[in-house]
C-alpha cells in the first residue's frame, strides 16, 4: 500500500507540475467594451494626451481614438492595406506596416510620409503579411510580425536593418505586437486562437490568456495596471481586459 501511495502522490505532483510549465491555462477578465465607428481597425499604439491610435485597413488612414473608442481626428496619410501602428514619442512620428506590400512607413506627426523600407517576408499568401509592428524605445529597436506562412517576428534598427527574425509556432496566426517596457517583452495577439501571449524578446512563448472575442487586431499592454485594451476588426470594439 505504501508504495503504491508513493505512486500516486508522484504521479500527482507530475501532473501539477506539468500543469504549471503549461502556458495556456488562463483567461483575461473583461472589464468593458466602447464601440468604434470605424471599419476593420487593426493595430493599437500609445499616442498624445493618454489616447490610441489606430487604423483601418479598409479606409487606409490612422485615426486617434481615445480610451472609450471615441474617434478624434485622422492623419494625412492615404496607404494601401495597413494593419499596425507605432508612435515613436522621441520624434513624434508614426510607423505603419503595410500588409500588401510587407514596407514600414514612416510618417511625421501630420501624416505625411518621411521614408519607408520593405521587410522580406516570403509569404506564401499576399495577405498573410506583416501584420503588426511595435518599438522598444531604449534602443529605437522595431519589432513587426508577420500574420502566418511563415509567423514570423522581426527585430530592425530604426534604419531599416534587419538584426533578428524567429519562427513562431504558439498559435494559429499573429496579428499584433507590443513591447513591455517595464517587463522589457513582448506580448502577442492572435486573431484566429483568440489569446495573448507574453514572449520573450526572441518569440518563446511565457504565458498565454485566452480573449474570449472575435478578430483580435490591435493590442497594448499596461502590466502596471495589469490591463490590456484590445481593438476588434469585425466587431468593431475596443475591449478592456484585466489579467
């Protein structure tokens, strides 16, 4: 009897343990949700006077919204297919990726487009490209990701070098990026698994939560807060998670 209580109390503390190095066994708590009056809004970023910005692939602008989805005010900028959005608060412009074309835009703070440079991707399908782009302002490192075939995460020099790119393999597709500055990671939305994932600099999935919403394009990360604001593409929403 005792080694079989043994056993059983072995086989218990494999499963627990098993169960721990598992990083998808939680669920973000939602804690509101704003309309949006804009059509498919992919990518979130940080912006001016504690609001967003945004785009929409299907109008091909960035907008300001602020922390309720109220739409604000647009950007000059006209572009083909963007998908994500970064402000960089050193020099007050705005990056975009462009998903048809895998390019990075770079804007000044009206719109008007400064340079740009193409990522190279090899996707299979033209509109499994760059997907969402985010920016690591210690050293002005970007990093983008590519939706799937391939899911890729890039890291570039503000300059349009490539320094790193790394498979991902946690979930179905990737369809948003942001850098923690006080956690010094990334986090990592997927649209069609529904879930966030916090990553290492290099893609290595920490932790997983499931978002219980539909096409999840756009995300940002208050770890101090422990809140995480979500857009959603077809819903047209902006959600507000606790985790």
């Amino acid at each position: 009897m005792t080694r079989h209580l043994l056993l059983f109390v072995l086989l218990i503390s494999i499963a627990i343990s098993c169960k721990k190095d598992n990083p998808s066994d939680s669920s973000l708590k939602q804690i509101a949700s704003y309309n949006v009056n804009l059509a498919e809004c992919s990518g979130l970023s940080k912006y001016l006077n504690d609001n967003f910005l945004t785009v929409s692939d299907t109008l091909e602008k960035v907008y300001v919204i602020d922390k309720t989805g109220n739409v604000l005010d647009s950007l000059s900028y006209e572009g083909h297919n963007p998908e994500g959005v970064v402000y960089d608060s050193k020099s007050g412009h705005v990056l975009v990726v462009e998903e048809n074309t895998n390019e990075v835009v770079e804007l000044d703070g009206s719109g008007e487009e400064l340079s740009r440079f193409t990522v190279t991707v090899n996707n299979i399908y033209v509109k499994h490209g760059l997907e969402g782009i985010t920016l690591n302002p210690e050293n002005d490192h970007f990093y983008l990701v590519s939706e799937k075939s391939p899911g890729l995460l890039f890291e570039f020099t503000r300059d349009g070098q490539e320094l790193n790119r790394h498979t991902l393999s946690f979930a179905k597709d990737y369809s948003s990026v942001f850098y923690d500055e006080s956690l010094k990671k990334l986090w990592i939305l997927s649209d069609d698994s529904g879930t966030v994932t916090r990553c290492s600099l290099s893609g290595g999935a920490e932790q997983t939560w499931t978002t219980g919403i539909n096409k999840g394009e756009g995300l940002i990360v208050e770890s101090s807060s422990k809140r995480i604001y979500i857009i959603s593409d077809s819903d047209q929403k902006l959600y507000v998670f606790s985790y």
